[in-house]
C-alpha cells in the first residue's frame, strides 16, 4: 500500500513540475477596417494539444443604446472540436465598474505594480507585424497624422520592449492615402509565458493582500465579493 502512495506523490510531483515549466502560448490577431473589428485570441501549449480560442468577429456600436455588442465564439480542444457563441453588451457603467475595480486592487494589494512589472518581465513577446493605411481626403493633415501615427507605434513599442522582453524587430508599416478617407489597422503578435511564473505571481498578489475583501462591481468579479449588482 505505502509502495502505491509513494508512486502516487512521485507522479503528482512530476506532473506539478511539468506543468510549471509548461510554456504558454497567447496569438493575438486584431483587424479594424473602417467600421468592422475582428480579435482573434489563440492559447496553446504542449505543442497545440491543449488550445483555446476566442474569436470576436462582430464589434459594433448598438442602434438602440450607447453600447457595444461584441458576438464572441470560444472554441477549445487540440482540433477546436467544442464550441460556443455568446453575445456580449457593454454599456458605460461595465466601463466604469471595471476601472473601479482596478481601483479596488491598486487600493489592497501592496506592492502591486512591482509585482506585475515582476511578471511581465517573465513574458516573451515575438513575431510582431503592424500595418495601418490612413487617409482622411486631404494630403496635408494625412501626412501630419501619418507622422504622428509613427510616433505613436514607436511609443507603443518602446514600452512594450521595456517591460518585457521583445525578441524580435516588429514589422511595421504606415500607408497613407492621400484620395480617400480610410481607416485599416492590423495588428499580430506572440506571447510565451511559462506557467510558474504566472502562478508565482498569483501568489505574490494573494500574499501581499491588505485590508479586508474589496467591493467589485464589474460581473466577472461581483460574485468574488458576493454582491450580484453591477451599478456605480
């Protein structure tokens, strides 16, 4: 019996060291053309035989109210085999309720930005591409954002490639277009992150928590705080 108990520790031990060594994945694909929005986020590891995807096709203003609708699609399995499509709406107060709720995790947990900044130092980013064509009718002022828009990617780099470690040179481009009134970006890129080093930091916010539980309003985290009301 002792004999079957320490084969079974042995094997835990194994796996619990696998899977934190287990690097993870995360494809981000955004498309904005005009007024259509596609964001496409793929998780993988073990060589694609864990895999997740979000797929958000339609992003769009609501007619009827000041809201977005999003039609999202989860897809997950080595062949994306089980599926589901959700329809989400957000108005102000999800924007509101979520921005207190930072507030709520800036206000009990010491130490936070140190920790993320701990973490996203663990995260790789590679295989950056960025490509935009603007134009807004007039030759002048599409150069003048056509320029700004370079200053702005370059921002936008340089912080990322501060706080984590970028790999690779991203392949960027700016189009502009002098005739016509266009808006096209698109953007792709890759993050790896070993698996330890997220839960090592989900432990660091556990550990460095102060005060009692904080009062979340946004509906991913009221249930956290037992409060089922979503209003400012």
């Amino acid at each position: 019996m002792m004999k079957w108990v320490l084969l079974a520790i042995l094997l835990l031990t194994v796996l619990a060291i696998i899977i934190l060594f287990t690097r993870v994945k995360i494809f981000l694909d955004y498309f904005h053309g005009n007024d259509n929005d596609h964001l496409k986020v793929t998780l993988k590891a073990w060589g694609g035989l864990i895999k997740y995807k979000i797929d958000v096709p339609v992003i769009k203003i609501d007619d009827n109210s000041p809201s977005i609708v999003a039609e999202k699609k989860t897809e997950t399995g080595p062949d994306e085999n089980i599926k589901k499509d959700q329809t989400t709406q957000v108005d102000k107060n999800d924007v509101l309720n979520s921005i207190h709720d930072i507030r709520q995790l800036l206000t009990h947990i010491a130490g936070f930005h140190k920790i993320i900044r701990g973490f996203l130092k663990k995260v790789t980013i590679r295989n950056i591409e960025w490509h935009t064509m603007v134009g807004v009718g007039d030759a002048a002022a599409t150069a003048v954002i056509t320029g700004a828009l370079w200053a702005a990617k370059g921002g936008v780099i340089g912080i990322m490639s501060q706080y984590m470690k970028l790999k690779e040179m991203p392949v960027m481009t700016i189009t502009p277009s002098f005739q016509q009134t266009i808006s096209i970006t698109s953007f792709k890129c890759m993050f790896q992150v070993r698996v330890g080093h997220a839960i090592l930091a989900g432990i660091k916010l556990v550990k460095y928590w102060k005060g009692g539980w904080p009062d979340f309003k946004s509906k991913q985290l009221s249930a956290l705080s037992g409060d089922n009301t979503n209003s400012v």
